[in-house]
C-alpha cells in the first residue's frame, strides 16, 4: 500500500460549506453578510473591530436671530467589536480506511470538514442572535405559542422598518404551531418544508423566507402535556443582519502513528471566525461559549436608533 499524505483541498471545503442544505438557505436569505476574515474588519488580540459611521445629527429648526452658541453634535466612529471564535476537528483513520473508500480521500476529507464547518456556523449563529438582539426588539410572550398574529405584532417592534424583516428562523416545534395556526385560523396550508410559498401564505404572515433549524435556542419545560414551560426564541430578520468573518483557508495538521498496526492517521483542522448582529457590540472575555454568546448580558448596542439592528426576537412556547 502506498504512503497516503492528506492534503487539505480549499475549492471542496468551500464548496460543501456553501451548498450545506440549511447553510446554503441562511445565505440565499440575505440575512448574512459574509467575507473572509482577512476583508472584514482590523483583528485586534482575540477580538475584530468594525468601524461605524454615525449619522450626522437630523435638521432641526434654525432661529437666525438667535445669538447664543450652538452645542453641536459629536460625529465619529463607533467601533462595532466582535469576538474571534475559534472551533477544531480531529479525524482519526487507519491506511485500510483510505484503501475501502471509492473517493479522493483528500476531497472526501476536505469536503466533510467544510459540512461540519457549515453546521458550527448555524449553531453560532442562533446564539448570537439570541444573546445580541437588544431589549427593545424583543416581543416577550413567554408561555403562549406562537401564532401569525405574533409574527406580525413582533415585526411591529422595528417600526416603520417592519417590512423590510422578511425572514422567519425558528425552531421546528415552533413552525408547528405556527401551521397549525394557519390551518385552524386561515385555512391555509403552508408547506411543512417552510420553502414553498404560495402569495397567500406570503401575505398572511408578511414574509419571503422560512429557515427552520433545531440550532435555535430552545428550551424543553418538564410540563410535556400543556408545553406552558417550555422557552423557544425564534427570529424574523432582514438582509443584512448578522456579519460573518471566516478564515478561508483553515490550520491543518497532520500526524502519522506508525507505531499502530495498520498505521494510525490523525488529521486535524483547526479555524476561526467571528460573528455579530449589525449594530450591536461584545462587551465580555475573548473566545467565549456558546452558552455566553447567547447571553444577552455579553452583548450591547453600537446605533443611535434601533431600527439600525436587523433582528427581531420572540420569547414563546412552542
């Protein structure tokens, strides 16, 4: 048997992070904007900072015959600061694994690092959006399940920006009860999938996109027979809303234990990336959790108005 050397193969890596089924979803939504970390803002120690304007103040009226000092209005940058996240995986194979498989093992290995990759990203990202979004974008209605008439009142929490928060991510105890809704309320029956719209379904519930995914925070109360305990966050968006930094071209190490019958490979993959909502700031340690990305203590605002943050959240059961 000849010597096998992996070699870790960008073009399948990336491929296979873009076309992952819910990744690939998430990115046809708009919601996230994503570049290579390298583009995408001055790493500083553990952390990426991303330069903000602020706004020149709005017009006001003007007295011309006013001789007083006018007190102006400071205008700068109000940096935006996300936390470097880093993740690995290590693979363990023996020469005979390389040998069974019909594939390029290379391709193959490189292929199901960016899978793997993509489903990391999806978890992230329902933390961050869960810890980030502020306090008043957020339509409490713990204990009650939601309903379409909650998906309209929550948009309302962004004002005369409602329109423009399209997307609805939620977990798929909550697209549950939202069908039900429709079905019981409306008459309509959206697709389970929450891919396939007719313009009626879009009307009813004011939305272009479902992304239905279990990363969502959820929490499952011990009362199963009425739910009234259990906490589920689910999200409507717009574009643009979460800013993504990934490293394009991840560590890799390789080592070969030869003391092992059959020789024993062990391939590992280390990356980073940071993740944010628009217009919100990390305010804790470096490298943090995923129980401290969704801490909404960790995070805080960087806007002057809070229609800047793209995000809204509701607080239900199922």
């Amino acid at each position: 048997m000849s010597l096998y050397v992996p070699v870790f193969q960008t073009s399948y890596f990336l491929t296979k992070l873009m076309d992952s089924p819910k990744f690939a979803q998430l990115l046809g939504s708009g919601i996230l904007d994503m570049a290579t970390l390298d583009t995408f803002g001055p790493i500083v120690g553990d952390y990426v900072n991303i330069p903000k304007n602020i706004p020149v103040p709005d017009f006001t009226r003007t007295d011309l015959t006013d001789t007083s000092a006018q007190t102006g209005t400071a205008v700068g940058a109000d940096n935006q600061k996300y936390p470097l996240l880093w993740d690995d995986t290590l693979s363990t194979f023996l020469d005979s694994d390389v040998a069974r498989t019909s594939e390029d093992y290379n391709a193959l290995l490189s292929g199901r690092v960016g899978e793997k990759l993509a489903k990391r990203f999806l978890a992230r990202f329902g933390k961050v959006l869960n810890g980030a979004t502020p306090t008043a974008h957020v339509h409490d209605k713990t204990g009650t399940k939601v309903t379409v008439e909650m998906i309209r009142e929550a948009k309302f929490k962004a004002g005369d920006s409602a329109d423009e928060y399209t997307t609805l991510v939620c977990h798929s105890s909550v697209w549950g009860s939202i069908v039900k809704d429709m079905l019981d309320t409306y008459k309509a029956n959206p697709s389970i999938a929450g891919v396939a719209f007719d313009g009626r379904t879009s009307a009813i519930l004011g939305l272009t996109q479902i992304i239905i995914t279990d990363q969502v925070p959820a929490t499952f109360g011990l009362d199963a027979g009425s739910h009234g305990d259990d906490l589920f966050s689910t999200f409507i968006c717009r574009p643009g809303a979460v800013r993504l930094g990934y490293q394009l071209e991840p560590k890799v190490d390789y080592w070969r234990d030869i003391r092992v019958k059959g020789n024993m490979n062990y391939f590992k993959v280390l990356t980073s990336c940071t993740m944010g909502v628009e217009a919100t700031s990390w305010t804790a340690g470096a490298n943090p959790s995923d129980s401290d990305l969704a801490n909404t203590a960790n995070w805080t605002g960087a806007y002057q108005d809070a229609r800047e943050v793209g995000v809204v959240k509701i607080l239900s059961a199922a």
